[in-house]
C-alpha cells in the first residue's frame, strides 16, 4: 500500500474496539464530537457508534482532523448464510445497499473499496438495520455474505474526502444466532482475536 500519510481505524463499539486500543497502546485523546484514541504516529482509532450516519462522520473526522489517508473500517458482521463460521475474518471487495437503491431507475447500489493481496473475500451488505432472524438474513444472502451498518458508509466517506478504504469483518454471528444477547456474547468473546489478526497481519501492510 503507498503513501505515508496516516492510518485511521474507525469501529462502531468499545466491545470491538477495546482489545485493538490495548494492543496497540492508545489512549483517549478526544471524547467529543467523536470519540478518538491516538498514540505518538499512527494509527489513530475513532469509536464511532453504532449505524451508517455516525460511522461516514467517524471516518470523516479522521480525514479531516488527523489527516487519514487510509481508513481501515473493521469489526462484526453477521453471516447472512450458514457456510461461514463465526470468528472467520474476511476482507470486503465489494458492498450493496439494500436499503438504498438509485433513484432514478431504483437499481441496487454497489462500490468498491481498496483491497490488499492474501486475504479471504467476501460482499458486504450495509443496512440502516441490523439483520437478526433467518428470515431477515435470507433476505439479502443471494447478494451478499456477510452484513453490517457501517462498512458502506465509511466507503462513501473516503471516496468524498479522496482516502482510501479497506475493510475486514469479522463474523460475530450466522443464522443460527437470532439471540441479541448471544450475539454481543459472541462479539465479545471474538474481539481480541480480530485485534491480535489485524495487528499481525493487516497493519504491517499500512506502513
């Protein structure tokens, strides 16, 4: 990956976050307008909560405030199928809007974030809700892998502000989990391997 400008990481939750703050020693240097933890150089991290409106302000924040001309926008996903596993980590190479379709011809929209080399794939769906039962998760998976309220927001972000955009989801959760309280569970148990992936393997490539 070019360029030497900084690293930014938004997530959507401390549950998430927690680990990856630990690991790479950073602390809180912002609570408001967005919760932001940094450290001497890079990366800086913005908590940005949870949904596509506060994750697009998130990753904006750090464009524009910190300088982030790469945005690593990690985290959960629930599977919308039952082939993944949950703690799988993949990396996004393409992401629909099933909430949001073309005005003029209401055509599903698409984008592309950056990719980097050696990773598993997978299409991500981004709703302004979140997807829990069978059914609801049926509902998109002819279309996409994996799902989530944030990923194609912090897309639209790094396009408008010209940074680029990587993503990795973590699968926190499939069909079979329909339990919100399971879930978190899920996330929490799964937050320090995703943290221990992206620092051995996704941020070396940062620099």
């Amino acid at each position: 990956m070019q360029g030497n400008t900084r690293t930014g990481i938004v997530m959507a939750t401390m549950i998430e976050a927690g680990p990856l703050i630990d690991s790479l020693g950073l602390s809180a240097t912002e609570e408001g307008p967005v919760r932001v933890f940094s450290a001497d150089g890079f990366p800086v991290l913005a908590v940005s909560g949870i949904g596509k409106v506060s994750a697009a302000l998130a990753a904006q924040y750090l464009i524009l405030n910190y300088g982030a001309g790469a945005i690593f926008n990690i985290g959960a996903a629930g599977a919308t199928g039952n082939a993944m596993r949950t703690g799988d980590i993949y990396h996004i190479d393409s992401i629909i809007e099933p909430d949001r379709p073309r005005i003029m011809n209401r055509s599903q929209r698409s984008s592309t974030p950056d990719t980097l080399d050696g990773f598993r794939k997978a299409i991500l769906a981004t709703l302004d809700r979140p997807l829990v039962t069978a059914a609801e998760r049926a509902s998109v998976a002819a279309r996409a892998d994996l799902v989530d309220m944030e990923g194609a927001a912090v897309l639209q972000a790094c396009r408008l502000f010209k940074a680029r955009c990587y993503l990795f989801k973590m699968v926190s959760d499939t069909p079979e989990h329909e339990s919100d309280t399971q879930i978190v569970e899920n996330i929490r148990r799964l937050a320090a391997p995703l943290a221990e992936f992206f620092v051995q393997k996704v941020l070396p490539l940062s620099a």
